[in-house]
C-alpha cells in the first residue's frame, strides 16, 4: 500500500478510523512512550500543533511500547497521563509496533519513505516523520530532535 491516506489505524478506544481524514494536511507522525527521557517532548509537539493547525498541521501520535517498555499496558493510562502531564490534544491512536515482523503498515511505509541514519528501522521512541500535504514523506528526525527545531521545515511545507 503505497498511499498513506488509504491506511486504517486504531484510535485508543480500539476502532478503526482512515488516515483519509488527514488528506491535505501536513503531518508530523511520532512513536510516542509515557515513561521515556524523550516524554517530556510532548510538550513541545503539543505547542506545535496549536501553533499550526489552523493552517493545515497534525500531529499523530502512535504510542509504542517495544522500547524498554516504555508505554502503559492500559490505552486509558496512556491519554490521562498524556492530557494531564502535557495537555496533549493532538489525535492520538492505539499503541502499535513500529519496527519488526508486527510493525504497524504506517510505520513500514515511513521508513521505508525515509531511511535513519542506522537503517530503516525506528530505533527508539519519539521519532518522528514529517509528511507533506500530498502525504509524501519529506524528512525524519530522530528521537534526541527536539520538536521546537522543526518549526522551519513545517513552515516551509504550509
């Protein structure tokens, strides 16, 4: 599937929804952790999001927890915590795997799109894709990227 708007993903709530709704947006996609050094990035992701969305910018976060175990079992633990410690209001979705045999199609498809430095495979929480608004993917970043550094790059995409 070479369409990332064609994708079904799982909200937290477990239903399946189209990544349809994002067409024609500019997107940053992230593999999120709650108990991660890099969680503290949820605060700037959030600040990005209300500064762009009313020109067409999202933020999609995909909760993982194949690093260090780094994610809460329960997908209610993982939204409280996130709105209540960072005010997260960004669109969040059901965990996934983002690397090996299980890795989500999203997540196949992106790095596929953009190789790391290391290979293809995400290596660790908070990495992050930046789509354009024909949902090509333009850039990855890694974990340690801030996200207030990639204010530019969205700029130049809206």
């Amino acid at each position: 599937m070479s369409n990332l708007y064609d994708m079904e993903v799982n909200t937290p709530a477990g239903e399946a929804t189209s990544l349809r709704e994002y067409e024609n947006n500019v997107l940053l996609i992230v593999n999120t952790a709650s108990k991660c050094g890099f969680t503290p990035q949820f605060k700037e992701l959030q600040s990005l999001y209300e500064t762009y969305k009313e020109r067409g910018f999202t933020v999609l976060g995909f909760p993982c927890d194949q690093f260090a175990k780094q994610e809460f079992d329960n997908m209610n633990e993982t939204m409280e915590f996130c709105q209540l410690n960072y005010g997260v209001s960004f669109p969040m979705f059901a965990k996934v795997d983002v690397k090996g045999e299980q890795a989500h199609p999203l997540f196949s498809h992106l790095t596929s799109a953009k190789k790391g430095l290391l290979g293809s495979d995400v290596k660790w929480n908070f990495t992050k894709f930046l789509v354009d608004r024909q949902g090509r993917v333009i850039d990855r970043y890694a974990p340690q990227t801030n996200p207030s550094k990639l204010a530019k790059d969205i700029e130049g995409l809206l």
